[in-house]
C-alpha cells in the first residue's frame, strides 16, 4: 500500500512497474487517472487550487485504503493525490489496485475513488477566465456514489 499526496505530477506507467515489481501472481492491474478539465459548469477555467490538511488527510486516505484491502482480496494498491496550483490536463490523482482477479481490482478502484470525491479532506478552488476564483463544493451524485459501498 502507497499513499502520497505531493505538489509533484506522477507518471503512471513508474507508479504501477513500482507497484507491480515483476510479480507473476497478479491477474489484474487497474488504474484511474483524474485531470483537470478546462470547463467547470460550462464555463472555462484557467486553474484549480486544491489545499488540504497534511497528516489528517494521509491518515483518512490509510484508513480507507486499509478498508479496501479488507474488502478485496488486494496484491497492492497506491492512491497519489496532488495539491496546489493545477492547470487544464494536469493529472490531479491516481489510483491503482492489484489483484488476481479483474472484479476486485475494479470495485477497489471505485469504491477508492468514491471516497476521494466525497470524503478525504481536500478543497478545491476553481479560477474562472472571466470572474472570481470561487471554493468548489462536492456534488450530491458523488456523495451518493457511497452509499452502495455501505455494509448493511
């Protein structure tokens, strides 16, 4: 398991050889790369700022990636979020999981990135070309997205 949340961008294909380190045990590598789009509510943008809590927010992101390995059967994963100023087509976040099997690398994906839109302790502030940089609030579908991984 890798957490890191950097002002740094990553490259995918070195955080999943990393990951992977030539095992032959791993059926299944699935990744989600999350980027800046140039368009927020239909109007353009020239950047996001993402600020968050340093310590508060590696510790929620252990904790729901220790969820995740209790949930799946994982080979590893490695959640990478950035912070800081971004431009359109910055990479802001990774997520990868492993496992032998395609199903559980995919639900751990999702139920991962559910948690980071909805729940880990990241602000987000757009700057629009025209008007004033504004703080971004969750959406409701992403909060909902959650409640299928809720045990009941």
């Amino acid at each position: 398991m890798s957490i890191r949340v950097q002002t740094a961008d990553f490259d995918i294909g070195q955080e999943i050889e990393a990951l992977r380190q030539e095992r032959t045990d791993i059926g299944a590598i699935v990744t989600f790369t999350g980027t800046v789009r140039d368009m927020a509510k239909g109007a353009p943008i020239t950047s996001m700022s993402l600020e968050h809590y340093p310590g508060m927010t590696e510790k929620q992101l252990e904790e729901i990636m220790a969820q995740a390995h209790e949930r799946w059967p994982l080979q590893g994963s490695t959640i990478i979020h950035r912070h800081g100023e971004l431009r359109p087509g910055d990479n802001i976040v990774l997520v990868v999981t492993l496992s032998s099997h395609r199903q559980a690398a995919f639900e751990a994906a999702e139920f991962l990135m559910d948690f980071l839109k909805s729940k880990a302790p990241f602000w987000k502030k757009e700057t629009p070309v025209e008007g004033e940089a504004h703080w971004v609030d969750a959406r409701e579908g992403d909060k909902d997205a959650l409640t299928r991984w809720d045990k009941g």
